[in-house]
C-alpha cells in the first residue's frame, strides 16, 4: 500500500471546496497520513480571547488537501476510510461567537435581541486516560469527558465547477459535523470532476450532536486514512458505513429537508441491497431508522439517517470494501 505523509504549510490551507489546485496526486488505494489546522486557524489559544477580534471569517476552517486521484472520473465512487485519529495538540477550545450558533440570532433569523455572550472555554487533554476536560468559566465545577476524536468537514468537488465555502455541508460533503465520522467509518462520495479532489479538516476532540453553540472542542488533528475508487455507481449523497450501521447524511435548511434527504435517500439504499420495492422500504425505514441531528449551525443543517446493521440480513454495499479497508487498516497501526 502506498503510504503519503502530507503536513500543509500555512499558505497551502484551502478554504473552498472546489476551485482549488491539487496539493499532491495519489493512487486509488492509497493511505495519507495528514495534519490539519483547526476551524479557528490557531487564532484562539486561550480562555482571555476575544473570539470577534481573534477570528478572520476569511480563513475559517483550514482544508487539507485536496488530492487528485489517479482514474477518478464523474460518477465514480470515492471510498474514504478513517484508520486512526489523533489530537495534535495537548488542549481544544471551543467559543460562543456573536450572532453564531443554534441558540441565537443569526444573520438568516433576525431578531431583535443583543448578541449572546462571546467567550472561550479551553479543554485540556489527558492523553494517559483519554480525556478532555471540561471547565466552568464561573465556579469550580469541572467534568473529564471522553476523548471522541472526529472530523467535521471531509469532502469532494461539487459538480459544475461551483466553489462552496469549506464551512458548507452539501451535497459533496464538507462541512457535515457529525460525530459518525471517527475512526472506523467508511465515507463515500459522489465524485463530480476528473480527481474528485478529495480534501479533509476541521478536527473535533470530541462533539454533542447538533453542535448547539457552533462550535465543538476545535483542535489541530493527526489522520490516516485510506482513500480508494469505485468505479461506477457514485451516491447522490454521502453515505457513511462502519461495523454496525448504513448511514446517510442529507444537509439542507429548513431542518426537515435535511431529514428528508436522508430518509428519502437511505430508501434508495434499503431498496438496492434488499431488493425492496419503494414503498416497502419506506414503510421497513419507519420503524427502524434513527436520526441523529449532526449539525443546525452551519449554512445548512445536517442530520443523519442511521439503520443498524444487526436488523437487517447480512449484505455488502460498494462490493464489500469496507470489510477490505477494515482489514488494510490493520496494517498501518
């Protein structure tokens, strides 16, 4: 297997996907060991920051990448594997931001009330028991939680030579926050340009589903992963696989269209692994699907929809290759 190390330097963070050019050019199949900055660029380090006069909303959310891959063409599959995770830094932090998060006014839901209160919480790693540590800003309460490593934004190239903000989840990935991609997850994507110019940022030590105040415990991130090609048979929308469940990701506003993305979506799914007629599949999907909300703070809201394997007959999807890349990852670890 072919193994690439890729560490970006500053002025080679991507902001977009699409209308970038390739950082490198790989081979399907093979493993990329990557650093990414986190969602704040670096520019909060301390509970003290004023995130308003920290941020520069130009330089948000850094993307890794993206690559080229040899023989992808439009239609394709692109199959991303995640081996491991790991923080790059000894402590996160995460912030309210004026006008940002679930719980506020925002720029598309004007209200008239004053911005909540800006300030930043820091979480510091305790790498011997696999925690992240959470402080009160006021009082003396404080909570170890677990370390939940994840990455909220991997993704391709739109189609149509369209360039979105790398803070926007669609149809090509991005921004999705959900905590179902962590190590263990097979992604797959669409691929819309000759490459598909797969790229990956935005680490989360660990994130509650919705993402409530915007932000999660941001941190630089250490991945490996496992980028393959199928040829043929690309998913409308990213579809997410790992050991117990199908997953898919719809991202859309208002909320429920979200929901129906991936509803509507993983009846597409149940109906080509089951060989179910639509309506049948619809009404199996009504009593054993589960929705976790990833994120309501983006541009779009993104919400899974979630079967467990254990419900259902036994079946491979995409040819069987995440079982593959599962047994490939046990090589790099």
């Amino acid at each position: 297997m072919d193994v690439v190390d890729f560490v970006p330097q500053r002025d080679q963070f991507v902001y977009t996907f699409g209308g970038a050019a390739p950082a490198a050019t790989i081979r399907p199949g093979t493993a990329l060991r990557l650093w990414s900055e986190d969602a704040f660029n670096n520019a909060i380090t301390s509970r003290s920051d004023v995130p308003s006069s920290k941020l520069d909303p130009r330089f948000l959310n850094p993307q890794t990448g993206p690559f080229y891959i040899e023989g992808a063409a439009p239609g394709d599959t692109l199959a991303v594997h995640i081996v491991e995770l790991t923080p790059a830094r000894s402590w996160g932090a995460s912030a309210t931001i004026p006008f940002f998060g679930g719980l506020t006014m925002t720029d598309r839901t004007s209200l008239l009330h004053e911005a909540l209160p800006e300030a930043v919480w820091i979480y510091e790693i305790d790498s011997a028991a696999q925690t992240v540590g959470f402080q009160t800003r006021r009082g003396d309460f404080e909570l170890a939680l677990p370390l939940e490593p994840m990455l909220g934004t991997v993704g391709v190239a739109p189609a149509g030579s369209e360039v979105f903000s790398s803070l926007t989840p669609e149809r090509f990935g991005g921004n999705m926050d959900t905590p179902e991609m962590k190590v263990g997850t097979t992604a797959y994507f669409n691929v819309n340009v000759d490459g598909a110019m797969f790229s990956l940022g935005d680490g989360h030590y660990r994130q509650g589903e919705g993402e409530a105040c915007g932000t999660a415990v941001e941190g630089a991130m250490n991945s490996t992963v496992i980028v393959d090609l199928i040829k043929g048979g690309g998913p409308v929308w990213p579809r997410l696989e790992n050991d117990s469940h199908w997953m898919i990701v719809g991202s859309s506003r208002p909320m429920e269209d979200s929901w129906r993305i991936s509803q509507v979506q993983m009846i597409h799914w149940l109906s080509e692994l089951f060989e179910l007629e639509t309506m049948d599949a619809y009404q199996l999907l009504t009593q054993i699907s589960l929705v976790p909300v990833a994120n309501v703070v983006d541009t779009n809201y993104s919400v899974v929809t979630k079967v467990s394997k254990d419900l259902l007959p036994q079946r491979s999807a995409f040819g069987g290759i995440h079982a593959d890349l599962r047994e490939r990852a046990r090589s790099l670890m």
